[in-house]
C-alpha cells in the first residue's frame, strides 16, 4: 500500500500487507512513530514492534499486543486501526495528546507471524505457533500458556496436540521470548493488554490462581469503566474480573506473567462476537469494534497516565 | 489448504456442573478430533465447539444421548470460509 490513507481497514490483511503497511506508516508519522524489531519468530519472521513516542528517554510506557492466537484476525485487525487512530488525533484529541506527551506506546501488531501466515494459507483455524520439537507429535505450542505464571500448571496441557499446549519449557516459544525479554529490558511499561477474541470480555490476573491479585479493587473499578465506554457507542457488552473466576484457570498467560512481573495494568481484551461468527468475524464488523475497543482501551490507558506508581 | 467443508459450530449450554463434564469430556475422545472455540467453562455459559463434518453425527449423538442441549451456531464453516476469502480478494482487486 503506498498511502495509509487509500489503505482499507475494514478488511483483514495478510502478513505481508501489514509489514508493507507498517513501513509506509512509519515514513508517514516520522517523528512519532518508528518500527522497532524485537526477535524473529520460529520461522524466521520478523516480530515488529510500533513504537509511539514524543520524546524522553525511557518515558513509561504502554505495551499492546494482538494476534497471539493466530486465529483471531479481529485482534490484529483492530491493532491496524488503532495505532492509525492514535497517529490522526495527536495533536488534536486533547487526551492522546496528553498521553503521548507523557508516555510511550508500543504495539506488537502480530505477535504471532508464522501462526498467521499458516491461518492465511493452510489452514485458517491454527491457533498456537508453529515450533516443532522433536519427540513431540504434533507441531505448535500456545504461546499464550508458555510465560513464566505457574507455568505448565492447571488450564494448560502437556499434550503437543492439544491447542493448550505449554510447550516443553518456559519461554521456549522465540515469540514470547521476544516479549519477555523486551518489557524486561525496557524495565519501564505500567500498562500490558493482551487482545484476543472472542467472546467480549475484559480479564485481569489472575488466571493460575483464585488468589486475589493485590491491586484487585482498582482493576476491577477499572474494568467498569473502560466497558462501560466500550459499550456506549454500540451497545456491545462486555463482562469483566479475574481469569480464573471469569471464565477458567489457565496457567502460563501473558497478563499473569506481565503482573507478577510488576505490571500493574494487565489486561486481556476478548473483542467481538459473542458467538455468532466465532473466529470468522465479517470484515464488515471490523470497523465498529476497533472503535469501541478504542474507548475501552483509552480508559486503561488514560488512568495509567493519571495515577503514576 | 485444508477446507472445512460440511464442518459445523455447535454452542452447548450445560445446565449444571455434571453437564459441563460431560462436555469436557467430548473434548477428551481423540477420534472426534473436536476443537472447542468457547471452552467449557461453569454452567450456563455457552461453550461452542468446532467438529468436522466427518464426525458431526456422532458428536450431536452423544450430546443427545447426555440430555445435553445444542444449537448450530455455524451450518458449514466452510462457506463462512470462502465469503471471507471473496471479501479479501474482491478488496484487493479493488
């Protein structure tokens, strides 16, 4: 695509398109957006990272990650119109003004290359990554139960076929090395949201234990709010709390790992629908849930930058 | 590529724990190859489950045979498949 703006968000992409749009992106926000390359998948793909900053050095930071579950097109999808979105209203929306002005933004805009590509060309319903190890029977592993939060516990499996697959070992997946070691070194994100889909549900740590995360009041309050903006513009519900209480125990996630870590703002976004297309959202419904997600993640974001720990 | 063709979407409501067992353990029969989209979770919560047009007669009997309760939430997957691929390369044309 040579101009981001004849670029249609309201259809799903391929991966080659995204990385060919990232660059004409960047070229069209210098001096707000540069692209950043955090590792390579097993695959040998690059994992990019956007990078939105007006300044400093190592400002807090926000960090957003979509597609981990290669299936789940909306997630990458909404990633395109959400960093174009905060592009077009710095300078003019007074809040992401301000948020920019004050922190950084990173956003991994598919977190899981060969897994997507895979969904694009062999099978449409692949959902882990695309690692083969040997002795295993089957390929893939969920990157999603391979972060170091009660690893290889209960809600993840040690069956190589299952789609809960843990993998032989923690952060054995390149692509959630490449996050680990990222937000590690950067030392400095207050706020990790995780998108997946579907089934419209906004979760905060945690999901390996019924243990209440310490900050559990103020997420909580948080969740409220954010889907409560979300839902304003269309009426989508959302249900919100812990992973474990909210839907089920699962070890190994990334938003457990992200808290334990001393990532306050954890969350894991499950956009649109509630079950009527499933995985297969129409592209028609693209545009509508990256706007509403859109406020729902203004909120998370918008409170991060009020209340700094 | 691997198609889907005559694969369906099935949502499931347990009504109690016993039935969101008994769910989860359609998950444990290897042959029926089953993919849950929507895990089973607590009762009353839809679960939705992905079975292949092979093994879809025998998945809706032993739901039927447990008592349990199901809708089709997606006839054939694979027309859901092939509209989203028009949609791309009639965009991409355009």
């Amino acid at each position: 695509e040579r101009n981001t703006r004849i670029f249609s968000y309201a259809i799903y992409h391929t991966v080659e398109e995204i990385f060919a749009w990232m660059d004409t992106f960047v070229a069209s926000n210098a001096g707000l957006v540069s692209k950043m390359q955090i590792g390579t998948s097993y695959e040998n793909r690059p994992l990019y990272v956007l990078k939105f900053s007006t300044g400093g050095n190592n400002r807090p930071a926000n960090w957003i990650n979509f597609g981990i579950h290669s299936r789940e097109w909306i997630g990458p999808a909404t990633g395109l119109w959400f960093a174009n979105k905060l592009a077009s209203e710095y300078g003019k929306d007074p809040s992401v003004t301000s948020l920019l002005d004050k922190m950084d933004i990173y956003l991994e805009l598919v977190t899981n290359p060969d897994g997507y590509y895979f969904t694009h060309n062999e099978n449409r319903m692949w959902r882990k990554t695309r690692a083969k190890y040997s002795g295993n029977l089957c390929i893939g592993v969920d990157p999603n139960r391979n972060f170091d939060a009660n690893f290889a516990g209960p809600g993840a499996s040690s069956n190589s076929c299952s789609e809960t697959y843990h993998g032989p070992s923690v952060n054995s997946e390149k692509e959630v090395k490449a996050i680990v070691d990222f937000v590690k070194g950067h030392g400095n994100f207050k706020v990790f949201i995780d998108m997946h889909s579907y089934s419209q549900l906004l979760l905060f740590p945690y999901g390996y234990t019924s243990t209440k995360a310490k900050d559990h009041d103020e997420l909580n309050a948080l969740s409220k709010v954010s889907t409560t903006a979300l839902r304003s513009l269309y009426g989508t519900p959302y249900v919100y709390g812990p992973i474990l209480t909210t839907i089920y125990q699962s070890s190994g996630s990334s938003i457990d790992w992200a808290y334990d870590s001393g990532i306050k703002y954890a969350f894991c976004f499950e956009l649109r629908d509630t079950g009527r297309y499933g995985f297969l959202l129409p592209a028609k419904q693209i545009i509508p849930t990256a706007e509403e997600t859109y406020l729902g993640l203004m909120k998370i974001l918008e409170h991060a930058r009020d209340n700094p720990y | 590529q691997k198609t889907f063709h005559g694969d369906q979407v099935l949502r499931v409501t347990a009504k109690n724990e016993a039935e969101v067992a008994i769910v989860r353990s359609l998950g444990e029969k290897k042959h029926l190859h089953v993919d849950f989209w929507s895990e089973p979770r607590r009762a009353l919560l839809p679960i939705d489950v992905h079975v292949s047009g092979e093994h879809i007669q025998a998945a809706k009997a032993f739901l039927e045979l447990n008592g349990l309760s199901y809708s089709v939430l997606i006839e054939d997957l694979q027309v859901l498949l092939e509209e989203e691929k028009r949609e791309m390369i009639a965009s991409r044309t355009e």
